[in-house]
C-alpha cells in the first residue's frame, strides 16, 4: 500500500468528520419519523414483547395466536386476524387491550404503551425486526 500524502490525511479526516455529521442526521431524521408518523413499530413490538408474548409466543400461544412477528399477527388465532393494518378500531389486538382484557394477569398497558400500539397498527404495522 502507498503511503498517504498529506492530502489523503486531511480528505480522510473531512471523510470522517461528514460521515459522523451524517450519522447524527440520520438519528434526528429516524426520530423525526417515529415522532410524527407514528411507525415506530420497534417501540410497539417491544411492547407486545413484555406483555403478551409470555402467553403468546414460543413457549405458550393461547387461542394459537403468536404475537412475535406481523406475519403470526395477521394470520391470528382462533377468532383470527388479530391486527388489520390501518384499522386499530378493527384489530383484536387493541381491542383486547383497551378492553383491559388483555394481559389477563399482571400490569396492564400504560397509556403510552396502548398508543404506540394504536398509532404503529394505524400507520401499517410493518414488522420492525
Ligand atoms: C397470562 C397469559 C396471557 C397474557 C400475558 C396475554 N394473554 Fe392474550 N390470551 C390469553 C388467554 C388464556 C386467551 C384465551 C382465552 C380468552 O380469550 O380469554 C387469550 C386470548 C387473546 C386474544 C384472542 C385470540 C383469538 O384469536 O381468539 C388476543 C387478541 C389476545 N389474547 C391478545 C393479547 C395481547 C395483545 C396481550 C398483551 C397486551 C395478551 N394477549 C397477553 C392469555 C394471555
């Protein structure tokens, strides 16, 4: 490998510097995004993740409904869909929460948690992960 001249050092270090500049963009755009559409589906799955998938997941799925991914979602249990993408109103899901059916046993969902649901089933329900 040659060795770098003074000039390569310094557009390394400019290369660096934007590519840091950069970075901290994309953080602000990815926040601005979760903040006003609402398709923060990493925060609505962890959601599901802490208080449902101990009975809906890979040990137990209760009515067979698997609440790990979108795809067990729509494919539901056994009153079957258990999310309509870009209709909270519609989906099982939500309701069973709102409804305080959901979880059956320890917390319920804090008001925050039941929006991030509501607002990730409504901008889609892309899967996060
Ligand atoms: C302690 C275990 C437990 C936890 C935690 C739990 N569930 Fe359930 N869930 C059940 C049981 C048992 C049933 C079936 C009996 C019934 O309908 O009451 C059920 C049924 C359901 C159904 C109906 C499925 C169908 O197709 O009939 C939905 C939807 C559901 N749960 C959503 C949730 C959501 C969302 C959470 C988390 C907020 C959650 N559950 C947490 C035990 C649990």
């Amino acid at each position: 490998m040659r060795n770098l001249t003074i000039e390569d050092r310094a557009l390394k270090g400019a290369v660096a510097w934007l590519c840091s500049l950069l970075a901290s963009c994309g953080e602000t755009i990815s926040t601005y995004r979760k903040t006003t559409d609402g398709a923060d589906g990493g925060r609505a799955q962890a959601v599901l993740e802490r208080h449902c998938v101990e009975c809906h997941g890979a040990d137990r799925q209760e009515s067979d409904l698997d609440l790990r991914s979108v795809a067990a979602m729509l494919s539901g249990g056994q009153s079957g869909p258990a999310i309509v993408p870009g209709r909270p109103d519609e989906s099982l899901v939500l309701d069973m929460i709102v409804d305080e059916l959901m979880p059956p046993e320890g917390d319920l969902l804090s008001a925050e948690e039941v929006a991030a649901v509501r607002l990730w089933i409504a901008s889609g329900a892309l899967e996060s992960r």
